[in-house]
C-alpha cells in the first residue's frame, strides 16, 4: 500500500501501489498541464467518512510513496479512462479494490462514476 501526501500537513491517503502509479502518472501529466482537478475515493474502512474530495492543483505540495520499488507496469485503457474522467472535471478511485488486479479496479471505479 503506497501513500498519496497531499498539502501541508494533511493526512496521507492509503492508496494501493498499483492504482498509486496510475494516479501519479495522471496527476503529473495533468499538473505539467496546469489542467486542475478533483480527485475523490471512497474508504469502507472508515465508516465515518462516505468519501473524500481534494482540488489538485499545481501550487499545492505532492508526494507520492510507494511500498514497493518495483516499477509498476501501467494499463493504458484504465489510464485513458481516468483521464476522459479528468477532462470532465473529476475522478473517482475505488480504494477498498486493494487485492483485484488493474482491469477490476478500473470496471469498479467506472461503474461508481457514472
């Protein structure tokens, strides 16, 4: 499980590693743009919260962490369809899909977002 440190002091968002690199390589891609967006996830292991939202922005401090030091091999359709999200102005990430392969973890979090 890899780690999403966002803002000065926030808390980080536990995020498996290979949905991790997914994420990182649509965030980078979007902030060297200056394109922002949302990026929202639901976390049944914190029955508290129903889902959280942050507004990614370039000025706003960034780190991703990943477990392993693997290079994580990317599924260009499930990034395609992070990114057509993105260009509608958010996402959405399943982070509760930790064990499912790529091709799961993608049809969960369409299917949420739609």
């Amino acid at each position: 499980m890899g780690k999403l440190h966002y803002g000065y002091g926030s808390e980080a968002i536990v995020v498996p590693d290979e949905l991790l690199a997914h994420v990182q390589a649509l965030v980078t891609t979007k902030l060297r743009r200056s394109e922002s967006f949302t990026l929202s996830w639901k976390q049944a292991s914190d029955p508290t919260v129903g889902r959280s939202t942050i507004w990614l922005h370039c000025s706003i401090p960034l780190r991703f962490e990943f477990d392993t030091a693997d290079a994580i091999t990317l599924d260009r359709g499930y990034l395609s369809e992070l990114a057509e999200s993105a260009a509608r102005g958010g996402v959405l990430i399943d982070l509760d899909a930790q064990d499912a392969p790529i091709s799961a973890i993608a049809r969960k979090t369409l299917e949420k977002a739609a």
